[in-house]
C-alpha cells in the first residue's frame, strides 16, 4: 500500500515491485572514477529540489517508456568483461522495493555497484550495506542538516535524523564513498557549508559541484547563473580545514 506524506510525496515506504527502469547508459567513463560502468536510472523522488536536473524522473516517469529489466541483464552479461559495474541512480533508488534484488543480480554477474541518493532511506542503505551490496555510495547533503535549511532546498519536510543516520551508516562502513553538495545561489553560506563539513568528518571524499541551469524541476532555476568560480573556492577552503579531501567536480585532483 502506498503511502502519501502530507506534502503529497511518497514515502520510502510507499514502493511497488518489480524494480521500475526508466533510463540505461550502456557505457560511461566519469559517472565512477577510474571504473568503465553502465548507468541505470529508476524514477520516483520524495524530494523535489527545484534545481533537480531529472525532473522526468521525478514528476512524469509514467510518460517515460520503462526498460525491461531482462534487456538490461542481457546487456550487461554481454558486456560481462570490459564493464566493471553499475551506477544506480534515479530518482532515489530506494524507493522501489525491488533494489535490492536488482542489486543481486548485478553482483551475480560479477560487476561492482554504486549507489546514488539523497541519503532519507537508511534502513534500506544499511540493509544493503550489511549484505555487501554495496561497492561505493554517492551521498547528497544538500544543505545543513536542520528541517529549515533542509526542506529550502527539498521543498518540504525532510526526515533531518534519517539523513544524519545514513551519514554514520556510510562512514561506519568501509566502502568507498563521496558526499555531495550542489552550489546554488541562495541555498548555500559560508557557515553553511562548515556546518555541512562537520557534519561528514572523517570522510575521504567530499565534492562541491557547481548548479547548472539547464533541465532544472523548477523551470524559474533556468534564470539563475551558477555561483562565481571564486565562491566555490571559497567554500572548499573553508571545508579543507575540517576535511583533508574536498573537491570541487570538474576540477583536476590527481
Ligand atoms: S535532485 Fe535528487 S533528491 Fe532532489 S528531486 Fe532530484 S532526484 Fe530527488
């Protein structure tokens, strides 16, 4: 049975099964570093952040053709070799009930697994985790962890202690891992994102990237010019004195 939050999402209870696909990139070389993966996409979002660039995804999957899963599997094994795993990305994939099945049958075939969220699902994350589901985890923290700051950027309420906890799931775990947070302006200060730094300490990726204005869920986030090279900076030298290894995507680290 579906459950609707007062806002009107679904919660990352209210999930249906089989697994649902609604996008597959056969091959990319960025979306994991150093790794050749296919990328898969699976709708459905209980957040609506307005410069959310997969708004089909979230909104208007029903009008997107699904993927049969067996011809993603079919694709895969023939790759079976020279691609070495499978971004999971969405969407938040945590939604859907049939992850982890899905996630099974990406390991049976030998390929390693990275999953994307917006980290409100931790019970799922650390089932998956505790199973050795997992290979690497993308974590977003979109914004200091208080409902305020939170739901801004969200548009509406967020689980604030569901998000701290698969924080600790991530660093508690051994896998590789990264946590996020887009720049936009006027969703991000500079205590923000020390608060944000303390938040994650301890972890040894952290990725500042840049708010593009293109596909965005609020079509207003088109006007927006991304922040000035200079603020990004900024905000990686403060989280540098909180974290030994923050990045900002794009930007050459090796
Ligand atoms: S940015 Fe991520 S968390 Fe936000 S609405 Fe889009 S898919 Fe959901």
């Amino acid at each position: 049975m579906s459950t609707k939050l007062t806002n009107g999402f679904a919660s990352p209870e209210a999930v249906g099964e089989p697994v649902t696909i609604k996008g597959f990139i056969e091959t990319s070389l960025i979306e994991w570093e150093g790794k050749i993966v296919a990328i898969l996409f699976l709708p459905g979002c209980n957040y609506r952040c307005s410069y959310c660039h997969s708004p089909h995804l979230v909104y208007s999957s029903q009008d997107m053709e699904t993927i049969p899963t067996e011809s993603v599997m079919e694709s895969l094994r023939k790759r079976k070799g020279w691609v070495d795993g499978v971004v999971i990305s969405g969407g938040e994939p945590t939604l859907q009930k049939g992850l982890k099945e899905l996630i099974k049958r990406l390991k049976a075939l030998g390929l390693k697994v990275k999953l994307d969220t917006n980290g409100s699902n931790p019970k799922v994350l650390e089932e998956l985790l505790v199973e050795g589901l997992l290979d690497c985890v993308a974590m977003d923290v979109k914004a200091p962890l208080s409902e305020e700051a939170y739901s801004k950027v969200t548009g509406g309420p967020c689980d604030i202690e569901a998000l701290r906890r698969s924080i600790r799931i991530i660093l508690n775990s051994d896998i590789e891992h990264e946590f996020r947070t887009t720049v936009c302006p006027g969703f991000l200060t500079e205590e923000g994102v020390e608060v944000i730094a303390r938040e994650v300490l301890g972890t040894k990726k952290y990725v500042l990237q840049s708010f593009r204005p293109n596909n965005c869920l609020d079509p207003s986030m088109l006007e927006v010019e991304p922040c000035p090279e200079e603020t990004l900076k900024k905000f990686k030298e403060i989280v540098k004195g909180y974290l030994g290894h923050c990045f900002i995507r794009g930007e050459p680290h090796h």
